[in-house]
C-alpha cells in the first residue's frame, strides 16, 4: 500500500491461521479468492504466517495420519509456490527473502498425554505449541471450562510445558483456561505468548484476555495476538475495523505497545468483521491504527514488527 493514507511497504506477520487444515494444496499455492489466506496473497503482503494445524478432539493414529497428511500437503504447496519457506529457527524471523511460515500445532489432543511426542513434531518442523482447543484434554483445562469445572494444568500439562520450553518450542496459550493460563505463568519458563484472542474488558468472552492477563503477558516480555474474530470483538458480533482497532488501542494500553500483534484466526471463523475481506486487508486495519493516533512506528509493530521480534528474542538476541 503506497497511498497517502497508509503506510508503504508494510510488513505483516499474523500470529494465528487455520488455512493449512482448511485449503487444499493447490487452493493455498495458487489462490482462492473464497477463503482468508493463500500462498500468493501472503507472497504480496506478509513477512511471516503462523499456519495452525487444528485437529478437532482427534488421537491416536488416526490423528497422526491426519496431521502427516496435512503437513505433506503443506509442504508440496509451499514447493508449488516457491515464494514462502517453513521457518525452522525463529531465531532468523523476518530475516530472509521468502515469506516465513511458522508451523503450529492448536490442541495437543493427539501427544495421547506423552510429552516425548513433541520431538516428533519438532522433527517434523512444528514450532509452536498450542496446548489446548477449547475442551480439556490430558495436559489440563482448556478454555470451556469455566470456574469451579476449570482444574487447570494437569501433572502432565506441566510435564509437556517444561519440555516444551526446553527444546525450542514457541508456548501458545490461546485458548487455555484461565486456571491454565496463570498456572502456566508461574512456571515462569518462557516469556507468555497468546496468539489470538481480544480483550475481556471491551467484550466478555473466555476467550479474551483479562486486563490483568494482558499486563502480565506484557511484563513477561511476551505476546497477545488480536484476533479478527467477530464473536471475541462485540457482544452482538456486529463488528466493522473501528472494533479491531479499539480492541487493539486497548491492549497496548495495557501490555504495552511492544506486546500486541495480529493474530487473525483467517479461515478460522465464517465471518470476519465488515469490511475485512481476508490478509488483503490487513493495510486498511494499519491505515485505521493510524487514523486512531498511532504513531508509523507503533502501527508497524503492530501490524508485524512486534511478533518477528518476539520470535528472535525468544532466541537470545
Ligand atoms: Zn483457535
């Protein structure tokens, strides 16, 4: 985007999709207008993309078949492209000539409770861990679990969290309960990473972020994701770009304008706030950031800065 209005050349990275278990290979390598995200468009407009890999409450073999599946056709698009590149080290995100994308896994149903098969992911060049979908699983409490029915981590949970920490993987708590998320934090292993969600004080959802969970993740040095997710922005859902940007002011008033990034749940969700059409449409949310008073600076961090830096501190740099 290079008009008066926006800002030129901006770098987007986007902290949370669904598109490598929704698009076939080819509707990824070569674009479909339908859906949120392809290979083409991030090749126009981003610098790194989370793709999550969702598997529903599936275990056992018939999740790992499922999962190699989706990884091989994740691979064979990303060949058909040859435009983007799996980021093995995010010590190097944002570094390179291809778009980067960061392969995640969103429910970790299918470890069958055996933190020793995260080296198999790891292996496979999955980086980011989301330990939880909504429903507990056998790590702890996801986040539908609401108050007294929300346990947390397990004995386990903490078991896969240490050895996740210890071997490079990026921690997502997205949706994590609340008991899961804190429990989590007093393990104190790495800085608190939240891909997509909003904020709970602009709309009550267990899947927002609480004003003390955004200050927490800011004071760890981490990152919360603002999800383009109707539900997680308004109550009624009805929900347009000015709703994007107030849950976005919000969050950096509280974390910090280092902590928020974009996590847009793209072909994650049926709908998407009015006037987003899909990742083409990122520039007009940047463009309303600084309308809103955002300084240049502060709307690139946003938009992509913040999470390619939060990935090579994670590194040491
Ligand atoms: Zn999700």
């Amino acid at each position: 985007m290079g008009s008066s209005s926006g800002i030129s050349r901006l770098r987007v990275a986007d902290a949370h999709c669904d598109s490598a278990t929704v698009l076939s290979p080819y509707e990824l390598a070569f674009g479909c207008g339908q859906r949120h995200i392809d290979l083409p468009r991030l090749a126009d407009g981003a610098v790194l993309q989370f793709m999550a890999f969702f598997l529903g409450r599936q275990q056992g073999d018939a999740a790992w078949r499922s999962l190699r599946q989706h990884w091989r056709e994740l691979l064979f698009a990303v060949a058909l492209s040859g435009r983007v590149e799996v980021l093995h080290d995010p010590g190097q995100a944002g570094l390179g000539n291809k778009v980067q994308l960061v392969a995640a896994l969103e429910g970790a149903d299918l470890l069958d409770g055996a933190p020793e098969r995260l080296d198999e992911l790891y292996m496979m060049g999955f980086r980011s861990l989301g330990v939880f979908w909504n429903n507990d699983n056998a790590f702890g409490c996801g986040a539908a679990a609401e108050g007294a029915a929300d346990r947390g981590l397990s004995a386990e949970g903490r078991r896969l969290l240490r050895r996740a920490a210890g071997s490079g993987w990026v921690i997502d708590l997205a949706h994590a309960s609340r008991r899961s998320f804190w429990q989590a934090a007093e393990l104190g292993l790495q800085p608190l990473f939240v891909s997509h969600s909003c904020c709970d004080a602009l709309c009550r959802h267990r899947r927002n972020l609480t004003d003390e969970q955004l200050a927490a993740i800011g004071q760890s040095g981490g990152l919360a994701g603002i999800a383009l997710v109707p539900d997680f922005l308004r109550d009624d859902g009805e929900c347009s770009i000015a709703d994007v940007v107030r849950h976005i002011l919000h969050a950096v008033e509280v974390a910090g304008i280092d902590t928020v990034a974009i996590g847009s749940d793209f072909d994650g969700v049926d709908a998407l706030p009015q006037g987003i059409a899909g990742h083409q449409s990122l520039p007009l949310v940047a463009r309303e950031l600084l309308r809103a008073g955002l300084r240049e600076d502060e709307v690139r961090k946003v938009m992509g800065e913040n999470l390619l830096a939060f990935l090579r501190r994670r590194n040491g740099e």
